[in-house]
C-alpha cells in the first residue's frame, strides 16, 4: 500500500500560482496512476486531474483544462499539480490518490492523503 503526503498549499490572491506536491513512500510508486481531488466547504470532494503510471496520459476536469497541470517523477515518488490563474472558487482542500488503474483514480478509489489547503483571495 502507498502511503501519501500532499504539500504546497496556502493562501494565494486570484490569478496568481501554486505547485502541490504529493509525494509517496511505499513500493512501487511507478506502478500507480495517479489524482488529484479536492473539496470545498459544504460540497462533495470532485475530481480535478488524473495521470497514468508513466505519465504518458493525462486527463482534467473540464473546469480546470488549460489552468492546471498535472506531472509525476517517478524517480522523486512525486506528482504535482500546478495552478494558474487562481480564481476564488479554487478555494478547497486538494487530495492525491493512488490507484493502479487510471479509471480506478479518476474515481477516487486507491488511497489517500491527508490533503492540502489552497485559499485564493479575491
């Protein structure tokens, strides 16, 4: 089992960037697609981006297509996330998840972080 620690978060104004990171112990990152999630207060945890174990394929929330991008090293057992053009409604707690499969992730079905905060003034 993979074990997941997200960072980078913090309190940013709109339209400007953040890098998250989440970064994994256990065997075998390379062998895990991965996701990342988040959740606003009051709504249910939603999908963002998703990336296969090579990092060959690559998939986003319609919401978030040519603002985010998602990335992996698996030489650093990391994937990232980097926001642009931050708007307020940004504002939640990002999750990382690890599943083998890239449908698996895409549905939050492997494991997950504990999360990170992303605040986006206006």
């Amino acid at each position: 089992q993979v074990q997941l620690v997200e960072s980078g978060g913090g309190l940013v104004q709109a339209g400007g960037s953040l890098r998250l990171s989440c970064a994994a112990s256990g065997r075998r990152f390379s062998s895990y697609s991965m996701a990342w999630f988040r959740q606003a207060p009051g709504k249910e945890r939603e999908f963002v981006a998703a990336i296969s174990w090579g990092g060959g394929t690559t998939t986003y929330a319609d919401s978030e297509k040519g603002r985010f991008t998602i990335s992996r090293d698996n030489n650093k057992n990391t994937v990232y996330l980097q926001m642009n053009s931050l708007k307020p409604e940004d504002t939640a707690v990002y999750y990382c998840n690890a599943a083998y499969s890239l449908i698996d992730v895409k549905n939050g079905e492997g494991s997950w972080g504990q999360g990170t905060q992303v605040t986006v003034s206006s």
